[in-house]
C-alpha cells in the first residue's frame, strides 16, 4: 500500500511583510480534476508535486481530509519526496502548512 501526503502550504520570502497564500485553487490553465502543477507556480518551483480536485476522489481517502480551500490539494502521486525551490532564488519559509495520508 502507498501513501501520499496532501497539502495546503502557505510561504513567505525573506521580508516579513510579503506573505503569500498557496491553495492550489488558482493554478493557470488547470484542469478541472488533476495536473502537475508547473513551475513558476506561485513563484516557486515544484519537483514531483500535482494537484488534484479532492470533490472528485472517494469520501474516505484522505484528500477530503486536508482541503483548506475548496477543491484543490497537491500531492505526490509517487510516494517520494517532494522539492519545492524558489523560482528566482530568493528564500522562503512557511507559516503553516497542512499535511495528510491518503490512498
């Protein structure tokens, strides 16, 4: 059995007053059930991250478990470690994060 950790992550830049929400909810061109979500995204990049619709997988998987926001989570589809980067190579941290299993 594989597991997957799902996620709403919020980050910040180097400057304190420079918050930015991550809900996976605004992806560009995004389907309207899953993706990879593409670097740039939220001016970072994302190795072995995608997103997915939670509304649209089973009740008791876990993904419905995480969401923060309505419908989107990321995930790994693989099990492996996910590398999050920032696009212009400034560093970042997060606030918060919420994390869960799913199968």
């Amino acid at each position: 059995m594989s597991t997957t950790v799902t996620s709403t992550v919020t980050t910040t830049t180097a400057v304190a007053t420079c918050t930015t929400l991550v809900t996976f909810d605004d992806i560009p061109n995004q389907s309207s059930t899953s993706g990879i979500i593409p670097d740039g995204y939220k001016n970072l990049n994302w190795l072995n991250a995608e997103y997915i619709n939670a509304s649209t997988t089973p009740t008791n998987n876990g993904y419905r478990t995480v969401v923060h926001s309505q419908p989107f989570v990321a995930y790994n589809p693989s099990g492996g470690n996910i590398t999050i980067t920032t696009a212009n190579s400034t560093r970042f941290s997060f606030d918060s994060l919420f994390l869960s299993s799913a199968w």
